[in-house]
C-alpha cells in the first residue's frame, strides 16, 4: 500500500506545482496557498495512516475539482469576489472532509 501511495503523492506534488505556479491575483493566491495547505494535511493523514486509500482518492478528487475549478475562473486573467467565495466555500467542505477522516 505505501509503495502505492508514495508515487502517487509525488506526481500530485509536481502536477500541482506546475499547474498552480502563478495565480493573477490576490485572492488566488490565498486560495492557492489554501490548496497546497490542504495536500499537506492529506499527506500526513496518509502518512500517519488516519486516511485510508478509499479517503485519499476521494479527497484528491475533490482537491483536483477545485485546483480546476480556479484555473477555469482564472482563464480571463481576473478572479471576482464571487468566484473567490465559491472556492473558499469548496475549500471549506474539503477541510472538514479532511478533518472527519483524519480523525475517524
């Protein structure tokens, strides 16, 4: 299982990375440094084993929903308050998304 995991999180660290080098805005930032501080939290919950291999799929999904999500409201170069509500918002599940699994 962790000669599975492992190889996993390392492509999603550099197809993140990649992806999200370089948000146009200020609130894109905050939420992009949202994103990264949430992977961590999946990490050591998969690290630590609190997450199982079913609750990291699921939770990456839902991370690459929103990391897309925020590219496509970022094509026109601007990201509206609206925009960035409905992020924080799909942030805000995700979290305790993650909170429930680490700690079940």
């Amino acid at each position: 299982m962790k000669s599975l995991i492992l190889p996993i999180l390392a492509i999603t660290s550099v197809v993140s990375t990649f992806s999200l080098v370089n948000p146009s805005s200020a609130s894109a930032g905050t939420i992009y440094n949202r994103e990264v501080n949430q992977q961590e939290r999946i990490y050591k919950g998969v690290q630590q084993g609190t997450i199982s291999q079913q609750e990291y799929k699921n939770l990456q999904a839902r991370e690459a929903k929103i990391a897309a999500q925020r590219r496509a409201y970022l094509k026109d170069g601007d990201l509206t308050t609206k925009e960035a509500v409905r992020l924080t918002n799909a942030q805000n599940r995700t979290s305790r998304a993650i909170y429930r699994d680490r700690h079940d």
